[in-house]
C-alpha cells in the first residue's frame, strides 16, 4: 500500500474521531501525527519542527497578551461603552467589531493576530450584555479570515506583485494583474461577508458553549482590580502590540516575534503571574493547531496535492463553460486549504491554473485570483488556518457546531467569489 493511500485513510479516520468526539481533539490530532511518522507518511524531523512552527508561538503568545489585557479594567470600560452604544442591540454591536476587525485585517496580514486583538473586548462585551460568546466568536474569526488583505494597504499592497511573480514563473507575461486588480475582485466578498456576519451569523451560532469555553472568556466575579502600575502596563503593552502588528513591516520584526515580546511583557510587569501565563496558553488548541499541521505536511509529502492538481488540470482541459472552470479552481483549493497550509495549496495550485489557461490561449488573471481568494477564505475546520483553534477556544465549538456554522457562508462565498470574479476578469 502506498505511502498515499496510507496518509488519506489516516486523515479519514482522524477526521471521523474529530467528528465522534468521543476523545479530546487535541489527543486526536497528536495520535494522528504519530500515525502520520510510524508509517513513514511524515518525516519525524518535520514533525518535531511542528511544535516551535511560529504560527503555534504566535497563537499561545496572543493568549497571554490577552490575558493580561483581560485583567485590566481598561477593557471592562470599553466594553461597557459599547453596550451603551449598541442600547443592548446585538446587531449594532456585532456592526462595531466586524468593522473595526475586517479594517484591521487590511494592516495585519495574520488573521489570529487580529482575532487576538479583537476578542478579548468581544468577550467583555458578551459578559455585560449578558450574551454567550458562543453566539459572536465564530462570525468575528470569519470577518478577520475571509477579508485579510483584500485591499492595497499594508501587505494586501503586495497581492498584485506575488501573483505577476507567479506569471513570470511560468513564462505566461502576456498577462499582467494590476495593483487594484485583488481589491476589485474581492470586494464583494468583503462586503458579503460583513453583511453576513452583522446580521445573521449570530443566528446559526450555538446558544450556549458546546464545550467549556478557553481563556479569553472574562468573567467579572474573578476580575480583581490590578494595582495602578500593572493596570496601565496591561494595557499600554496591549496597544503597543497591536501597533507594532500593524506597522510590522516597517519595524522589520517578524510577527510572532512581536507576540512573544507582548506575553513577556505581560509577565515582567506583574501584569500575569507565571502561573496565569502558563495557564492562559490552552495547551489544547496548541496541541491540536500542532496536529493539523502534521496532517497537512503528510498531504505534502505524499504529494496527495499534486495529484489532486494534476486529476483537476486533466477535467479543466475539457470544459468549455468559463464559470465551471472557475468554480473547479475556487471550490478545489477552498477544500483542500482546510486541511492544508494555504501557502502549500497556492504553491501547487496557482502554476496549474496558470498552465492550464496557458494551454488554453486564455487570460488567467480571474483564475489565479480564485485561487488565492479561497486559499485565503478557509474557516471550515482547525485544521484551516491558526485563528479557527483560537476561536474554538474563546467561543466554545466542537467541530460540529464549526461545521454547522460554516457551510452557509462556504457557499455563499463560493457562488459570489465565481460568479463575479469570473465576470469582471473573463478568459476570452
């Protein structure tokens, strides 16, 4: 039996165990990985790397940074202006924090870093209006996913120069994508997705946590007033994390290595103990983060991505209908981006979308753009993208609530992402 048929059956019955629930998700995802090494699926090297990935120091770093934002009181009185705003309207104050995130989004290219940013005053909000965060959580983590980089501020002003790199790559330069070119096709998605979440995500959300909720959740009976010098530490190491995010490319400083400046700070300062700190991390969704990206490095390994790649160039070349061959290149990357890094799927699917337009004497900006705008739409699963475990924790899902939550809005971005796309940017 191959080393590929092996990996696939490992990711069905991880997937079923995910789906049963009868173990703990994180034990799931680490019993996967071993199976994904014993089997030789996955290298034991690349498997240990998965433990210091940055994405996984990133995320349990952004638990201590909120945290100790948390123990403030700086966040109950924002929170507590926003339901004065919102006069107890969940739709106004949900219209205040998926603004403020999808902005946020456009600076910060990671889309746990601004759900990071974006919860912990979620929460306290919840808490005084008296509102479960199993209602708001998932529909703040899709605003923060879905609308990252969409539009030329920040590193979305470097869309247009990755995906002409990828052209020129693939000596297909007769076709160039302009700088507005990303922004133009992914508006509307911006704009569906902010409509959706505002006004009918908190619909499909659970009333009540499926599992106990993580750290970011605050509760005013364990909310204690911090002494003036860590009250004003708290926040102001929470600002100057969230401004040294957004202006990270200037600083020059990697992403999670501003994160993790962030928890130390909080820490030295008093702001947490050591204890609080530890505690904040929720190993759980680390150990499950840390499992999905063993099952996406085995996808890779064992080049299970290629031969998707290579079955869906052989269906393109006989269909006819521009909107069909959209739909494949949209629909297949979205799919496979839930259980693989995005960056992976981009790498094998934007050169075949490209040779196959080549093949077909047809303009491949739409297409190349498809792909990319559903590598970087994936919210169906933990195993997505870091911010999903992260609002698996603050909001309380099991994989079933996620799945439940998420299929509407997967097909409501797949019929407006083809359908426009597909008609401002046409092959012929």
């Amino acid at each position: 039996m191959s080393h590929l048929v092996i990996c696939i059956i490992i990711c069905i019955l991880t997937a079923i165990s995910y789906i049963i629930g009868k173990l703990p998700m994180a034990v799931t995802a680490l019993v996967s990985m071993l199976a994904f090494v014993l089997t030789g699926c996955l290298d034991p090297t690349t498997a240990a790397s998965y433990f210091g990935n940055t994405n996984a120091i990133m995320m349990l770093s952004m638990f201590v940074v909120a945290a100790g934002f948390n123990k403030t009181q700086f966040i109950k009185k924002c929170s507590s202006s926003v339901t004065r705003f919102s006069k107890g309207s969940l739709t106004v104050m949900m219209a205040g924090y998926i603004i403020v995130a999808i902005i946020l989004s456009q600076f910060i290219q990671s889309s746990l870093v601004v759900f990071g940013i974006m919860a912990p005053m979620l929460a306290a909000s919840c808490t005084e209006m008296k509102i479960s965060p199993s209602k708001v959580m998932f529909p703040l983590a899709i605003a923060c996913i879905a609308t990252v980089s969409a539009f030329p501020l920040g590193t979305g002003a470097t869309q247009f120069a990755e995906l002409n790199g990828y052209l020129e790559a693939n000596e297909y330069t007769q076709f160039t994508v302009g700088l507005l070119d990303p922004m133009k096709a992914r508006f509307p998605m911006v704009i569906l997705i902010a409509v959706y979440c505002i006004f009918f995500a908190t619909k499909m959300a659970p009333d009540k946590p499926p599992v106990a909720i993580g750290e970011i959740e605050t509760k005013d009976s364990r909310k204690e007033a911090l002494p003036p010098f860590q009250e004003k530490c708290g926040y102001i190491i929470f600002i100057l994390v969230t401004l040294a995010l957004i202006f990270q490319t200037f600083l020059g400083v990697e992403t999670w290595v501003i994160c993790l400046i962030g928890a130390v700070c909080m820490v030295l300062t008093g702001v947490l103990s050591e204890k609080e700190a530890i505690s904040s991390m929720n190993m759980q969704i680390g150990f499950l983060f840390v499992g999905s990206l063993a099952m996406g490095g085995a996808l890779s390994q064992t080049g299970a991505g290629e031969v998707v790649g290579s079955l869906l160039a052989d269906v393109v070349s006989r269909l006819n209908n521009p909107y069909l061959i959209g739909l494949i290149f949209f629909i297949v990357p979205f799919l496979l981006t839930q259980i693989m890094m995005n960056r992976t799927v981009m790498l094998i699917f934007i050169p075949i979308a490209i040779l196959a337009c080549k093949a077909m004497g047809a303009n491949p900006v739409g297409i190349i753009i498809l792909v990319q705008t559903g590598c970087l739409s994936s919210f169906m699963t933990p195993m997505a993208t870091p911010a999903v475990p992260m609002c698996m924790a603050a909001g309380g899902y099991d994989l079933k609530s996620l799945i439940k939550q998420s299929a509407l809005p997967a097909l409501l971005l797949t019929v407006v992402s083809v359908g426009w796309i597909m008609t401002v940017f046409p092959m012929y």
